[in-house]
C-alpha cells in the first residue's frame, strides 16, 4: 500500500480480494477505493457479493456491469494487448475492471495467488472425490456415464438443476451445471490421479490432431510427474499450478491487461514471505472438513461474517458461450470460415468446424476450445494486417524432446 499516487483494489466479493481489502482498510483512515465488474447474466455476476462486502467495510466502491458490446469492443484489442495467441477469456473483464479502475487510481491490488498457496481451486477437491470413488465403479459404466453426459445438450442441465436448486444442499448448488457436466465427461475415463489432472488442465484432448503437424510439449506432464514424487495429489496439483498455471496465465493476464490500462497492478498475496509461509502449513490448514483455503477464511472472519462471503466459487469468467451464439457470432464465423482455415494451413478442418456446429445448436459447451482458436486466428490476422520482423510460418512437426 505504499505508493505516492492514488490506490485501490479489485473486488469479487470471493475470499482472496475480500482478504486484500479487509486488511487494507483495517489500516487506511479512509474508505478504500474497491472496483468490480459485473454480468447481467445469471452464474457469472459477482457484483451482487462483491457490493455487500464493500457495503461491510464502507469502502469507496465502483461497479461497472458489462454487456455483450463492451466485450465486443474489448475483442479487437487483444492481440495487441496480449502479443501472443493468450486464450483466457477472463483476459476480457479484467481489461476492463483495469479500465475502470485507472479513471480514478495509478495502482491497484488484486488478490490473485490465494487458491494456489492455499488450496482454493475446486479442481483439487473434484479431482480427489472423482479418484477416489470412480475406482469402484466398473469403466463400461463411467465410459456409459460419459457418453450420456455428453449428448445431453448443456441448457437442459442448467434447467434441470435450476427446478432442483431449492432442494440440493449447497455443496451441489453449482453454477453453469451444464458447463460443469461438460468438463467432467473426459475425466470419467482416466486411469490415474495425474491424468485427471492434466485433462483438468487441458482443453483439446488431442491438440495434434487440430494443429496440422503439431505435437503438444511435455513441459506440464513432467511437472505433475515430477511433483507427483513424495507429494499428496493436492500438494502435487499445488505446485504444478504454482509453476506454470499461475505465471503462465494469471499473472500474464493480469499484467497484460492492467498495463494496457496504464494502471499498476500489485499482488500481495504472492509476497515471497507469504508464499514461503504457506507450503509450511500442513493440510488441515488449508482445507479442514471440506472447506478450502481454512486459515485465509479464519483471517477474514475476523473482519467480515462468514454468511456474505460463503457461497460456491465463480471465478471471474465470462459468458463467453452465450456471446459467441449472439453478438459475437459473426467475429468468430469469420475467423473460423473453412476456406479461411484450409488456405493458412494451421489448423485441420473438421474438428474446429464439428466443434463450432455443436456449440452454435446447443449440442456441447465448446465456448473455451473455440476461444483457443480464436484467439491464435485473431492473433495471426493482427500480425498479417501490421507484419512483425518475423514471419509467421505455418506449423512444423514437433521433432522428439523438443
């Protein structure tokens, strides 16, 4: 919090900007300036939660709720933004919130880093439960279960669990069920702890076969192997997040994205002392009974009752796949045109135009392969339009080791 220019911090209302914020105003004499950015469509909107919490600390709160426009405007600027083919969609509401927040701070904290030091993301809880019950079951039924999961289209699941929402414990009241329902269906059929992790991670089960003479580097298996070494499956998930999630995809976004803003961004969180402290603590204080990231939580119910914040996790996403059935339908057909991709040679044909067909009648949730392959073809149309001092050359097959 030292700076000799005006300060502030984003805000979700999620446990680790809750945190930042709690601790900064703890020790400011006035109100924090809090920012957030909010979704008029249901599951993704954390301006609700995030506006109580500023309301508890009577912080000096702005939000700013986001339509399909403004992500349509954002979506020409990313390959500049970003200068590489970077495929999180969060990339678009974090420019934003950035944005918002340089109209009246220079520097602003974010509470990015809590769920790998501390165990937040559900991926590690899901990950252990479907490991360790899904070895009784037969795998013709997971591979069954699977199958039907996948040619359920997603909006029926989001329906069905809505009926169902006032009667299902609050460990079950997911939000975008049917996007959910759609990532689980290739974790039914893995065979080891590692595997499910690296499909956790993964879009494209088989990238080699939509990039024309690729292959995929082994640098995120030999991590989860390596790690895999004397490591709980957790503590194994924890540090391959740490070394490659993180700086790879987090922080780049961050960045990125607030420096396209002019606007500084801090992350307290990831103080080498705070890291250091963290991988000390034995498990039962980062999750205790079901519930992650058990000694952050204790530090914020000092400040905040628990009921405001207590809730399923989110994540800052996106409607990416409704936006890409409406406002940004044409963008995208344009840069996914079959002759389009036939000519520049990167990309096989049938899988991408399969995947685009399915999500546009509702068949599949194919929002974030597709947004992979938007992002590189966005790229490539910016470096096309304005040539770099290197050429873009199609792709080469990857030779062994490299």
């Amino acid at each position: 919090m030292i700076s000799d220019v005006p300060l502030g911090a984003f805000l979700s209302g999620g446990i680790d900007s809750s945190t930042v914020v709690a601790l900064m105003q703890a020790q400011s004499q006035r109100p924090i300036k809090t920012f957030t950015i909010g979704f008029q469509e249901d599951g993704y909107n954390e301006a609700i939660h995030a506006r109580r919490v500023a309301d508890r600390f009577h912080t000096d709160h702005t939000e700013l709720y986001l339509s399909p426009e403004d992500a349509l405007n954002v979506v020409p600027m990313l390959p500049g933004m970003y200068d590489e083919p970077f495929s999180d969609s969060s990339q678009i509401p974090t420019y934003l919130v950035s944005k918002l927040a340089r109209q009246a701070v220079t520097v602003a904290l974010s509470g990015d880093g809590g769920d790998e030091i501390f165990g937040g993301y559900s991926r590690y809880t899901l990950i252990g439960s479907i490991w360790k019950y899904g070895k009784a079951i037969p795998r013709p039924i997971k591979i069954a279960a699977a199958r039907m999961l996948q040619w359920i289209p997603p909006q029926r699941i989001d329906q069905g669990f809505s009926l169902a929402r006032p009667f299902l414990p609050k460990a079950l009241r997911l939000t975008t069920p049917g996007d959910k329902a759609q990532k689980l269906v290739p974790f039914l059929t893995r065979k080891s702890p590692q595997d499910l992790y690296y499909q956790a991670l993964s879009h494209w089960d088989n990238p080699e076969e939509v990039v024309i003479g690729g292959c995929e580097p082994s640098t995120v298996r030999e991590c989860i192997a390596e790690f895999s070494n004397g490591a709980s499956n957790e503590e194994a998930m924890m540090l391959t997040d740490l070394v490659n999630y993180l700086p790879d995809d987090i922080l780049t976004k961050l960045d990125r994205a607030s420096m396209a803003a002019s606007l500084e961004a801090r992350v307290p969180l990831l103080d080498h002392r705070v890291v250091e402290f963290a991988w000390t603590l034995p498990p039962s204080q980062r999750k205790r009974k079901g519930v992650s990231k058990w000694i952050l939580r204790q530090i914020l119910y000092k400040y905040i009752p628990p009921e405001l914040i207590e809730r399923p996790k989110m994540g800052f996403g996106v409607p990416i796949g409704r936006w890409l059935r409406g406002p940004l339908k044409e963008w995208a057909e344009s840069l996914l045109d079959g002759d389009r991709l036939r000519r520049e040679g990167y990309f096989d044909l049938a899988p991408i135009r399969q995947t685009w067909e399915e999500h546009m009648a509702g068949r599949g949730a194919w929002q974030y392969h597709l947004w992979d392959i938007l992002m590189f073809q966005a790229w490539l149309e910016e470096n096309q339009r304005r040539p770099r001092a290197f050429d873009v050359a199609p792709a080469a097959k990857c030779a062994s080791g490299l």
